[in-house]
C-alpha cells in the first residue's frame, strides 16, 4: 500500500471575494492511495480559520505515508479510525484520506460510493452558482454569465449588499440564496437585510452574523422570516446540540468535518433535531466536488460549483449541466486524474 501526494495550485477564473478576504488562487493537496493495481484520491483544502495551512497538511499526510498500517482499506470504518490519530486535528488532511479510502473501495466494488450506501439517486438534482463580492456592474456581467444555472448563491457583507442584489434583480429573477460570511455585525442591520432580501426572492440566509454573536444569532433566528443555515458556526457533530438555538439549518463542508463517513452520521443526527442541510465545500478540484457529489442528493440545499470557478482542475468528476450536477456511473467518487497528470505520477 502507498500513499502519494501533490500541491495543487488552482487559479480561479476571476478573484473570489467574500467578507473577510479576496483571492485569485487557492492551494490544495491531491492524495492517492494505491494499492492492489488501483489508486483512490481525495483533496485535502487547508481552513486557515482552524489554522490549518498547507505545510500542516503535508505534515499530516508525510506521518501517515510512514504509518505501518494494520487494517485493510477493504473495511473504511476500521482504516479511518486508526488514521485518525496519525493525522491529528487537521480535519482537511483528514478529510482527503476518508475521501481516497472510499474512492479506493468503491473501485473495489466496481459501484459508485451512492449506490453502495443506497442513497437515491433517480436525476440530476440542482446545485447553486456562486456570485463573490464586486461592483453592481461585474455583478450583473456575471450574473449574464450565469444564467443557465437555476440558482444564484449571492455572497455579500459590504456596503454595496443591496446595489448588488438590484443588480441581479435588473438581469433576472431567479431564486437567490445569500451568504453573508460573518459579515453583518450589527444584529439590527442583519434584520433589516433579511427582511429586504424577503422581498427580493431570496430563498434563505447563511452565517449572517459572526460566529462570535452566539447570543445575537439566537435573538435573530427567532425573528427571521428566512431560514438561517450554520457555515462558520458549524464545523462537526459536537456544534450540533446548540445549532438549533440560533439556525434552522446546517452547512456541511467535507473538508470541515473530517470527510464522507463523519458528514453522514451528521447528516441523520441533524434530521434528528429537525435541521436543514445544506452540502457545500471549500474551494477545491473536481476530486472533493466529487465526493461531496455522492451525499449531495440527502440535502435540501447544493453548493457545490466551486470546481467551476477555477481553470486547471486537475479531475474529471460529474458534469454541470444547465445548472444540474449530472452523477456518473463510475465506481467510488466517480473523479479520475486528468491523463497528463496520471502520467506523470505513474
């Protein structure tokens, strides 16, 4: 059994800006496990926000290369556990080893990871495109832009929030989600925002308040009279007790919460406690879309674009087409490195 592992820099179409910061880039790790004549991958993208950069990563990823492991891949519960600790608390590095152990597997089972675990999957379902943070006028440049996709996924927390939507509003009608990232401090300027965006066909908020606010999160989500989903505010299943007290719904990210089998038992304890839930990523290539693409027909809400912002994605995974995520019917998380590149790593 081998493990392999390679810097990705991925160059985004456009900046990406969002409340806190603006980008052009974004550096990920590709990990292959390969072992008996196949390789599964996974996509490790390092959260500074939980100080995870990606020299930890390829710390986490250089201890486990060297771990004399004594369970099988053939068992991915068992494989996961006993990762666990070689990786440590960085939950992307982690995240990366659960997505290649099951894409390792599913190969094994020559079925995709959705159909081993009985997840329906009958048609393409939708998922979001994401417009950052610019002026009205590159607001609605790309919303034109966007136009075949079904839903608009609107990030904001600047003075130019309401100019932006208008602009939207000037190009289309569609439903729009909103994600303000931590960006409106001031609770009373969160409610008026919500309750405009009511009225401009916004269809729910995400993180409206820094994670920080836990109190003022609270006071607002009785007053919303849009659902409010957790992105900062939630990471793994011990935020999900109190998560109920201030949102109606969850954000889950695979690169957060430690990867497939941690998001699944998510999932089921967050329809428990009567949650929404909402997969999205960080942004990364078409190998953790992919993984993220197996769970996504359990939610009620799909972000899942991200490997459309960039421009040398290093895997194929599930087209989008018309603003619907197509599955594939190839076996594990149905990605595969792009020739060039296998070529290189063989």
């Amino acid at each position: 059994m081998e493990w392999h592992f390679e810097l990705q820099k991925l160059e985004l179409k456009r900046a990406f800006t969002i409340s806190r910061q603006s980008s052009n880039f974004r550096e990920t790790l590709r990990l292959g496990l390969r072992h008996l004549d196949r390789t599964g991958w996974g996509e490790a993208a390092p959260n500074p926000r939980h100080g995870e950069s990606p020299g930890s990563v390829i710390e986490a990823f250089t201890r486990l290369k060297d771990h004399p492991f004594t369970s099988s891949p053939n068992q991915p519960e068992a494989f996961i556990r006993e990762a666990a600790p070689v990786i440590g608390p960085v939950q992307s590095a982690m995240a990366a080893v659960d997505m290649a152990v099951h894409d390792w597997w599913g190969k094994g089972l020559e079925r995709p990871l959705y159909e081993i675990w009985g997840i329906p999957y009958r048609e393409p379902f939708e998922t979001s495109m994401t417009i950052s943070i610019d002026t009205p006028e590159k607001t609605a440049e790309r919303t034109r832009e966007s136009l075949e996709f079904r839903v608009l996924k609107v990030k904001m927390g600047s003075d130019l929030d309401r100019e932006n939507i208008l602009a939207i509003r000037s190009v289309t009608e569609i439903p729009l989600w909103v994600d303000a990232n931590e960006g409106w401090k001031d609770p009373a300027r969160a409610m008026e925002m919500i309750s405009w965006l009511e009225g401009q066909g916004v269809e729910m908020i995400e993180q409206p308040l820094p994670a920080t606010q836990w109190e003022d999160q609270r006071r607002i989500k009785d007053k919303s009279p849009l659902p409010l989903i957790a992105d900062e505010s939630f990471s793994s299943m011990t935020d999900l007790d109190r998560i109920s007290e201030g949102f109606h719904g969850i954000n889950i990210k695979l690169a957060k919460c430690g990867g497939l089998a941690p998001a699944r038992r998510i999932i089921s304890a967050a329809r428990d406690r009567g949650l929404l839930v909402m997969i999205g990523s960080m942004i990364q290539s078409s190998c953790g879309i992919g993984a993220a693409c197996q769970i996504a027909p359990l939610a009620d809400y799909v972000d899942l674009d991200c490997n459309l912002l960039i421009k040398n994605d290093p895997f194929t995974g599930h087209p989008a087409k018309n603003g619907l995520i197509h599955l594939n019917q190839l076996p594990g998380t149905g990605v595969r490195l792009k020739p060039s590149l296998e070529n290189q790593e063989s």
